[in-house]
C-alpha cells in the first residue's frame, strides 16, 4: 500500500504540474499575447500551438483527477482519516461525499446563469457554499484532515469537468473556425475564457487542500481553510492584474 501511494502521489503531482502549468500559460501569458496577433498571424499559429497545448492541458487534468480520487480511496477511506477517531461511517457522511461529487454540476448550473456573469457575486456564493459545505461535512463526523480533501476533491472535479465539457469543445470550434479563416463564435471565446478563468481561482486554493496533512497544527479549523480559499483567491486576483502589465520586447 505505501509503494502504491507513493506512485499514485508522484504521477498526481507530475499530471497537476503539466495541467496548472499550462492553466497559468494560457491565463498570465497567451492571455496577454494572443490579442498582439493579426489575423493571418492567428491562422498560421493558433491551429498548431493550441491543439497540441490543449492536449497536454486536458489529458494532464484527466490523470490529475483519476489519480486524485484513488489517493482518496487509498489515503482517506481505506486509511481511516476521512472521519474523526470517534467517528463512524453514516448516511449523512455518505450523502456528504455523493455531493463532493455532485456540486461541480450545480456549479455549472450557477456559472451559465446570471450569477455567473459577476465574478464578484459568484465568489461570494461559492465561498459561502463552501463554508456551509464545511459544516456539514463536520457534523457528518469528518476530520479536518477529511473535510479539507473533500472540499479539495468538488475544487478538482468541477476544474476537470470544466476542461472536458466546456473548455475544450468550445476550444475546438474556436481553433477550426480561425483554421477555416473565419471567425469564431463569441460565445464560444466568452466560455472557454471564463471557465478557464474560474479554475485558475479554484487552483491556488486547491493546492492549499492537497497539503492538509502540513497544515493542521498551522490552521487546523474550518476558518482556517475558509480563510485559505479567501487568501488564494485574494492572491489570484493580484496575479492577473501583474499579468495584464508585462510588457514584450
């Protein structure tokens, strides 16, 4: 078990890496360059770049996320440290995690909506979603340890939902139309720019979750990891107003 955790943690780690890493590329700095580009330059660059850079982002989120859950049915369930130490498995710790699984489609629901159209007002009710989220998964008997990786694991799987089912066909009909010489739909750009956007904000907080285990003498209270998300989305925001200012050569 602890060699297969190690290999489950490494190819976890190397996926997240290769899928962050692009989710920042395209979000601190095509999303500065790609405006630069005339229209001839677009047709002979965006169909060869972003295809092959979608390819690595999606399939670096499908590994990161199907690793992530088998981290979660080894460490946390099999392991014993989803619950309490004076904990057992109940029906509302059950319900609890079904809606880790099933509130990225409420999202979604929330995010076409006109909610989703102010940032400012999606976060506020994300962020007291979560917190209620939070209380619950305490009274339904989880740990710190459990409740942080739950809500991790609803940041991961709305972010791998997001690329599948929206970022990338909307990225896909955008990159045949410029191919084509024409113009892609607006809504297409307005979708995949947005989501892309959300799970940049969900990432920072996200990575605060996966190190649950270094932060519990640290910030070990659901203010603490309230307070994370607050903090890494505070960081982002930042992020994206130093990336709209640097300059090229």
């Amino acid at each position: 078990m602890d060699v297969l955790e190690a290999a489950l943690r490494w190819i976890h780690v190397v996926a997240g890496v290769v899928w962050i890493g692009l989710l920042y590329f395209f979000n601190f700095v095509n999303s500065a360059f790609a405006p630069t580009m005339d229209g001839e330059t677009k047709k002979k660059v965006v169909p060869q770049l972003m295809p092959r850079a979608l390819y690595w982002f999606r399939w670096g989120a499908a590994w990161t996320w199907v690793t992530g859950v088998l981290l979660l049915l080894l460490v946390f369930y099999h392991g014993s440290v989803a619950l309490d130490g004076a904990a057992s498995w109940n029906g509302l710790a059950l319900v609890m995690v079904a809606l880790t699984f099933l509130m990225p489609a409420a999202y979604d629901v929330f995010a076409r909506g006109g909610i989703g159209k102010d940032n400012r007002l999606l976060a506020g009710v994300a962020l007291a979603t979560v917190t209620i989220l939070i209380f619950a998964y305490q009274g339904a008997g989880f740990s710190y340890r459990g409740y942080t990786i739950h809500v991790g694991t609803l940041f991961g799987t709305t972010m791998a939902m997001n690329v599948w089912m929206r970022i990338w066909p909307a990225q896909r009909r955008i990159i045949t139309a410029i191919r084509d010489g024409q113009a892609p739909n607006p809504a297409d750009a307005g979708l995949a720019g947005t989501r892309s956007k959300h799970n940049t904000y969900m990432s920072v907080p996200l990575i605060w979750m996966m190190l649950n285990q270094h932060t519990i003498t640290f910030a070990g209270s659901w203010v603490g990891l309230v307070g994370a998300i607050a903090i890494g989305w505070g960081a982002t925001y930042f992020l994206y107003q130093k990336a709209a200012k640097v300059p090229g050569f």
